[in-house]
C-alpha cells in the first residue's frame, strides 16, 4: 500500500485467488451478522449490506480490474476467474432469502416507515432488488432464476474477453498505406514473412479508424472493415444466442413482457415504448440531415452508392477539400501531453479542484500514471485517479473510466475517497514524434474524463448511490456535456501546440473545423438510432432472435447498404452491460445538450456555474433521479432543442 493506495505490482496470480476468498469470507461474516442480529435497525440491516457492497468492489478494483489491464499473462487468468467469482457472488446476494427477510421486517419498524432522503431511498432500493430478483416466487422458480442470472455473469465475461483476446490484422506492403500519413505508418508494428516487409495493421482504434477514414485502397478499407465487422463471430454468436435466451427467461417469469420492460423499469425512460418511440420519433428528422450528408459525399467524389467501408474515407474527403480539415495535420497540434493539461486546466477552472502527479504510481503497468484530486478552495484530498493512455497487448480496447473504489460516509464520519482509472488506447509515442491525438479523440479523452470527474467528486453518503452508479440511460449526459468545450475556438487555442513549432491551431482552422462539425452528423447519428434498435429489437419478446437477420432488416435505418456476411452484434460489446440500454447514449445527449445551454449563456469558464454543476450533479450521483438532477440544475424542464441544434437540424 502506498498511504490509501493499492500496490498493484505486489499482484501475483496466486495472490488475487486468496485474496478473494478472504473478501468472499468477510462478506459472509456480515451476512450471517445481519441475519443473527435482534432488532431491526438501519445500523444493522443496512450498513452491513454497504460494507457487502464496498468489499466486492474494491476486491474488483483491484483484482477483478487486472483481467482487462495487466500484460502478465498468469495474473490475467487468475483475475478472470475470479472476476466472474466475485461478480457471480454479487449476483446471488439478490437471492438470499435471510437478507430480504431482515430488509422487509425492517421497513415494518417504526424507523423503517420514518426513514426519509437517501435513506429511504436506500431502502426502497434494496427492496426493489429483492423483488426484482423474483423473491415473491415459489422457490423452483426463484432458483431457475438465479442459475441464469449467474449463467449471464459467465456468458458477459466471455463475450468481452474474446472480443478484446481478438488480434487480427492486413499485413500490407508501404505501397498499399497510400492516403495515410508517415507519422502513422512509422508506428504500425512491421513483421518479416515469405513476401518481404509488411505493416500491421490491427483492430486496434488508434490503427483501424484512421485507416477506415483516409486509406485510399478502397477494397483493403473493406477487407480491414470487415474483420472488424467479424471480430470474435465465432465463439460470440452462439453466446449471444444464449444470452437472449435466458434474460427473456428471467423477465417472462418474473411477469415482464420482455427483457428490455424488465430493465427499463428503473431508467429513466421507464418503458421499453418510451425508450423505441424516442428513437422512432428521431430517425425521420435525422434522414433528412442524413440524405443532405450523403448528396455531398456525392458532390465532392464519392460512388453514387455510398458502402459502410466508404463513408469515413468520403467524410474525411470533404474535410479535406471542402473545408480544408486534414484531421493529420490537426492531429500535429495534439500532442496528448498539452491536451492533458489543457484538460487539467479546463476541469480544475471549471469544478474548483487541482490534478497532482504521484512521483510513484505502484500501477500494473509502467506507462499508467497516477493523480491526486485535492480541492481548490481548501486543500483537501479528495480522490485518485490512474491514466492507463496507450495500447498493449490483451487489454481493454475501447476507451472508459472504471471506478476502482467507490466513495461513501464511514461509521468514523470520515469520507472514504474514491478511486478511479481511465484506460484508452491513444497511440504511444514513438522516437521522432510525441503521442498525437486527433480532434476526435481529444473529444474521447474529454468525453471519458468527464466519468472520471462523476466518480472522483461524489459526496454521496451511500457507496449504492455513489459517483456513477445513476440510471443508465442519464450516465453518459455530464460526460457528452463536457465535449462542448472540444469544440469552443478561445479553449482549443489555450493548450492545441504543434509538436514541432510549439504554434496554437490557427484560428482560421479552428473555424473551419466547427464549420465542419456537422459534416455527415446525419449517418453518424443514424448510426446510433440503429445501434439502439438492434439492442432493442434483440431484448423484445422472444427468446429465439434471429440476430443476423435483425441487423440486416434494421440496416436501413443507417441509409447505408447492409454489409452482407458480416455480424456486427458478435463484436457490440455493449450488449452486455448495456443490454436494452443502448438508446441511453442519445437519451443521455438530450440532457447534456441541455445542460451546456446553461454554460453557454455564462461562459465556458464560469466558476459560479461549474460548481452549481459540481454540488447539483456530480456529487449527488444517483441519490437522486437524473432528470430531477437535471431540472435542479437548469431551473425549468429539459428540453430537446440544444440537442438537434447540434446534429444540425435546427438553425
């Protein structure tokens, strides 16, 4: 330990086995505690179940966590195995006949009934679990319930584990990299085979967008696009399969028409109806955007059929000529160590708290940095946080913030600081050039450290309510929000540098990209609508879903041509962890929009506003709604004008 913090080089795979099991017989101790105890209190029914609660996650964060970060190999097997125990462990608790027990007498004190706030809320809460869980189920029932519900643990760990285990590549010769920049090519990773030299280029992000949006060969732009669009097919589909099958299971016998009712009962949205007329209702005005989009991919070059592989490159294409926007050359403007501190320097200016270094980060990896949160005003510690910024091997391959501890009251009065990691996959610094980053991932480093500011800052009493743990379709809302500042010419000016020259973007560039802001908005959202929909549609009623057969009758929505003999659902990650809740991401935006509006009528860098948005919705977590969160903050109802205004479809 380094003060509060975790050793996380002290790991080794025969440590992360023990130490879940003592985390494992610890949390037994306090159920068995809990069951024994007299009385019923909120000391006593409650509590044990937060200290349940912060015992797996800390075990997860720093173990389970390991499954998806660390390069030795042995520790990432032991921390698998032992990620599915803890996560099955969790999921069972909903089960436990002695803890709704004491949960139910409890809310028939005298205490129980007089509760009010989060308090009460916690309550309600726990008792929704049970009852979600099928509690008031003859037994047979109960337990097929609970043998699928811990099937699913097994089945979502899988299915991301294959997809992140996938290391496909086209090897290519130099010629065949025409359209893509030196820097690029100089850090693809190059192999020695039969043919000579060739370049590899995988499906890692950093290598496969910037192929997808500038490689001038269109047939290897297809080749590379449709092994993504295949990525872990194979061992996923059957898995897919499985997985319908058993969450309509659970919902049809808990009474729930389908998956997608049984889930959405606790977001926002509510219903599976409000959450498809959302985006039923989106979709026409957005084709209108849409077929603007592609009648000027037409004008500037491309095929009167535009294919899913082409309307990257085409984009970029108009970028290029029309608005004179070479994402490359921006890119040299980039380099991730200015962003980071013009990303310090926005949040702390923003929120009142400073970003310091730890000289020492005890990580799981060499390149993972660690950071204090201390608070401005009073030079209190608040949080940590690791930055895990560049590719390797096996680890996760998106971007995301993980909480790695939550935040709660302790019994001292003292406030337990959170823990936090963002993990993304920027390209590493090579030996002539820094780590440069595109326009579009500074807006991902924007996006995910907005997560890290909803973790880090909660004050939430409750580890149930703390950091991010709100409704699913609000999560996303204050981290889109926080991309708006990607976007303003006066904060892109205070940190862009070119690597070489040290010079700011140029302000006529700036322009330029946020005139271009909205070039091909219309497929890009398009894109999301569709996504949302095959979530959806998978999570209807039915447990047989023809999947392949969805994502080829629902393409249209993307007024693109369907990419025969590909299956995208065996890749979409989000279709466990966001199963039926996909629509969230543009639900989410809705908010987020909104609630920028409020910046945009103080300015960018109002301290009064950020810490209204601090107290009103970071802190709070999920102690609250999200849109109550949201109509605190705005003072009025949330409405949906931001949000179309900046996909272009209102002037």
């Amino acid at each position: 330990m380094t003060g509060d913090l975790f050793d996380y080089r002290s790991v080794t795979a025969d440590t992360v086995g023990a130490a879940c099991d003592e985390t494992l017989r610890r949390c037994d101790a306090l159920i068995d505690a809990l069951a024994a105890a007299g009385s019923r209190s909120f000391a006593n029914t409650l509590m044990p179940l937060e200290e349940i609660g912060d015992l797996l996650g800390q075990a997860g964060g720093r173990y389970g966590f390991l499954a998806h970060v660390t390069p030795d190999p042995e520790v990432r097997r032991a921390a698998l195995a032992n990620e599915e125990r803890l996560d099955r462990y969790a999921a069972a608790l909903g089960f436990r006949e002695e803890i709704d027990r004491t949960l139910r007498d409890f809310a028939g004190t005298l205490e129980g009934q007089s509760l009010s706030g989060d308090a009460a809320r916690l309550l309600e809460r726990s008792l929704r679990d049970f009852r979600r869980s099928g509690m008031h189920l003859p037994a047979e029932r109960r337990a097929r319930i609970q043998t699928l519900q811990e099937r699913l643990v097994t089945l979502g760990i899988e299915f991301r584990h294959n997809i992140d285990d996938v290391d496909d590549a086209l090897l290519l010769t130099r010629e065949q990299l025409a359209g893509l920049p030196e820097a690029y090519i100089q850090r693809l990773r190059t192999e020695e085979g039969p043919d000579g030299h060739r370049y590899r280029v995988s499906l890692d992000y950093p290598e496969l967008h910037p192929f997808l949006d500038s490689a001038d060969d269109r047939d290897l732009r297809e080749a590379l696009f449709r092994k993504n669009r295949n990525r872990a097919a194979e061992p996923n589909l059957p898995l897919l399969d499985e997985a319908i099958a058993a969450r309509d299971e659970i919902a049809t016998t808990l009474g729930y028409p389908s998956w997608a009712d049984y889930v959405l009962e606790i977001r926002v949205a509510k219903t599976s109806q409000a959450a498809l007329k959302f985006l039923t209702d989106l979709e026409p005005r957005v084709h209108i955007k849409a077929d603007q989009d592609l009648q000027l991919l037409r004008d500037t070059g491309a095929a009167a059929t535009v294919a899913a592989w082409d309307w990257r490159y085409d984009t970029q294409r108009v970028l290029r000529e029309r608005y004179h926007v070479d994402p490359f050359q921006v890119a040299e403007h980039f380099p991730l160590e200015a962003v980071l501190d013009g990303l310090f320097s926005v949040y702390q200016t923003l929120v009142g708290v400073r970003f310091l270094p730890r000289a020492q980060a005890n990580a799981w990896d060499p390149d993972v940095r660690l950071f204090d949160i201390v608070d401005a005003a009073n030079g209190r510690l608040v949080a940590h946080f690791y930055a895990d910024l560049y590719p390797r091997p096996n680890k996760y391959g998106h971007a995301a913030a993980f909480t790695l501890r939550g935040g709660r009251r302790l019994p001292d009065g003292s406030y337990q600081r959170p823990v936090s990691a963002i993990v993304a996959n920027f390209t590493k610094p090579g030996p002539d050039s820094p780590s440069l980053l595109r326009h579009s991932e500074v807006l991902t480093l924007f996006h995910e450290f907005g997560h890290i500011l909803h973790q880090t800052l909660t004050q939430s009493r409750y580890l149930r309510f703390a950091g991010t743990q709100v409704e699913r379709d609000f999560v996303e809302a204050p981290s889109q929000m926080l991309e708006h500042w990607c976007w303003s010419p006066t904060v892109l000016a205070s940190f862009s540098r070119h690597y070489r020259s040290g010079d700011p973007l140029p302000a006529d560039l700036v322009q330029r990209m946020v005139a271009a802001r909205n070039v091909s908005s219309g497929l890009a959202t398009l894109r999301q609508i569709y996504f949302a929909r095959l979530d959806l549609a998978y999570h209807g009623p039915g447990a047989r879903k023809d999947t392949d057969g969805i994502a080829r009758d629902l393409h249209p929505i993307t007024a693109l041509p369907f990419p025969e003999d590909t299956h995208f659902q065996a890749g979409f990650g989000h279709l466990f962890g966001y199963d039926a809740g996909y629509y969230g991401y543009l639900w989410s935006r809705v908010y987020g929009d909104d609630m920028f509006t409020r910046f945009q009528r103080a300015g960018l860098d109002d301290h009064d506003v950020g810490l209204a948005y601090r107290r009103l919705i970071l802190e709070p977590g999920g102690s609250r709604d999200g849109d109550a969160l949201v109509r605190d903050f705005l003072g009025r109802e949330p409405t949906p004008d931001a949000f179309l205004h900046h996909l272009g479809l209102t002037d």
